[in-house]
C-alpha cells in the first residue's frame, strides 16, 4: 500500500509539471526540432557520460575503503543498477536497491554500504554548490534558485556536524542506548546497525580521503556541464559554455525534489525554465532538455540492465 501511495505521488508531480512543461508547444514542432540533431557531438557527449560513471565508480571505492577494499570496476555495476532502479522507483529508492546490492555482492553490511552512499551524495552536493558560486559570478540567479542551493548547503552542513559529533561522541551514544528502556533485542540491533554505519562514514574524519573524493566530483560535475554544452550544440541551441553551468544547476536542483521514477516532469519543467531565463525560447528548449534526459535515462537503462544480466538478479527481486 505504501509503495503504491509513493508510485501515485510521483506520477501526480510528474503530470503536474509536464503540463506547464509542454504547455503551449506542439508535439510536432518537437518532434521536428529532434529529427535535426547533428549525430556528432552527441556520439562525443555520450563518451563523455561514460567517463562520468567511470570516474563516479572510482570516487565510490574511494570512499568505500573503511569498509572493504573494493576495485572501482567490481562497483561499477552495482552502481549502475542502483541508477537504473533511480529511473524506475520514485523518491530515489535506488539508493537503497544500490545499497542492497553491493551488501548482498560483496557481503558486506547494507547499512555500512548507504553510509558509504551518503558522504558520495554529500560530496556531490558539495561540488554541485560549488558549480552554482562560480556559476553566480555570471548569472542572475532567480530568488527560488538561490533559495534551494541555500536549502542544499544548509542541509549538508547539518549532516556533516552530524556525522562528525558522531564520530566524536560515539561513546556516549553508546551509553545512551545502553540506558535507554529499550528491549535487549532492538538494543542489540541498533548497536549493529550503529556501528556498521559510523564505521562506513569514517571517511569523515579523514581529510586526505575525503580531498580526493572531492576531487572527483568536481571533475564529473564539469564533465557534466560539457554533456549538456555538446546536446545544445547537436540541437543548435546558442547555449555558451558557462551558461551551460546554469542550466546544470537547475536540472541538478530539479532532482533533489520529491518526484516520479526516472525525475519525469520535474527535470522537462526545471530545464524549460532555465533555459527561458537565459533568453532561448521553449520551442528550442524543451526538444534539447527532452534529448538530455532521453539519452541519459536510455544510457543507464542499457547500461543497468547490461549489469542485471551479469550479476545474474532481476530488479524486481531488488525493490523494497
């Protein structure tokens, strides 16, 4: 029942948005407007993408050091199926179908492998704040923009504090939960649970480790920007470079939001609006935000299934 509720949840937002999306433009005049891609800077774009989940596997085993020795390419393909369950499940739930996985693959604790998930979240949020400032020199960013990149920064500051009182008051949690009138058995298991996942972020507390992994994300987070600025230029949308950076930060920020599987309508309605702001018409822009997050969803759902076949497991046996 709950699930179904989500799934209903998702597609009411999904409907909401596409509408104003779509609203006033012809489906043939999109149609159209795709038909005219130049195939060149789309084949590059693509190879890019693929450097991009490359590099998102190799700053995954960065962080998942304190927890298991793990090569880049064993993770890639769990990583890739949390992706394809993202473009299925609404919310986001493929975090956890990611986490599962790579529990299940490299016995390890599922609860050590989220927390793994989340400095990797926490990093990306960071780089991705990061595009905004420099990004904010050459925009005039609008009021509900700089209002969710402050949400976005206030947010992961929170959790950071929280992960390093933590780290640093672990003994006294600990007494806590031993104080607490809980029953033996949850007291038990939540001590597990608590020390898989203090265990898993401990790269927290390590400044080398955590360097580097943002190191990483500020390298994907342009490879990120130079897909987007290839789609224009193969749609012949007169997008610049660092414009392309604004209308990255609203399609990111679009994802961050309670939405349908696959970000349907809130990524058409928040890249439709960036690009208005930076003066290109709907007409031009909703065939490039369609192609961006066509290729992107077909991109992990060959990719993610390619994974499924090897691991051998149906996603359907992986959805909570």
């Amino acid at each position: 029942m709950r699930r179904h509720l989500h799934i209903f949840a998702g597609f009411c937002v999904a409907v909401i948005c596409l509408y104003f999306a779509f609203r006033g433009i012809a489906l043939r005049d999109v149609w159209e407007s795709l038909k005219q891609a130049t195939p060149g800077p789309i084949y590059l774009a693509l190879c890019l993408y693929l450097i991009d989940f490359g590099l998102r596997s190799q700053r995954w085993s960065i962080l998942i050091k304190p927890v298991a020795p793990i090569a880049a390419y064993r993770l890639f393909g769990v990583m890739m199926i949390g992706f394809l369950a993202n473009n299925i499940l609404p919310f986001r739930m493929g975090e956890l179908v990611r986490a599962h996985t790579c529990g299940v693959k490299f016995q390890i604790s599922r609860t050590a492998s989220l927390g793994t998930i989340l400095l990797e979240r926490l990093c990306d949020t960071l780089s991705f704040l990061t595009t905004f400032l420099v990004a904010s020199y050459f925009f005039p960013f609008p009021s509900y923009m700089k209002t969710g990149a402050w949400l976005l920064g206030g947010t992961c500051i929170a959790v950071i504090l929280g992960l390093l009182a933590v780290h640093h008051r672990e003994d006294t949690f600990r007494a806590i939960l031993e104080w607490s009138p809980l029953p033996e058995p949850w007291k038990r298991r939540l001590h597990e649970l608590t020390t898989h996942f203090i265990h898993s972020t401990s790269g927290i507390t390590q400044p080398a480790l955590i360097l580097e992994a943002m190191a990483y994300s500020l390298v994907i987070w342009v490879i990120e920007g130079t897909f987007l600025f290839l789609l224009a230029h193969a749609f012949g949308v007169a997008l610049s470079y660092a414009s392309s950076f604004f209308f990255l930060f609203a399609l990111g920020l679009s994802v961050t939001l309670p939405q349908a599987p696959g970000f349907v309508g809130t990524f058409e309605l928040f890249g439709v609006t960036a690009l208005g702001l930076l003066g290109i018409p709907k007409n031009q822009g909703l065939p490039l935000v369609l192609a961006v997050h066509g290729l992107q969803f077909l991109f992990v759902g060959v990719v993610g299934s390619l994974a499924l076949w090897k691991e051998g497991v149906s996603l359907r046996n992986l959805t909570p």
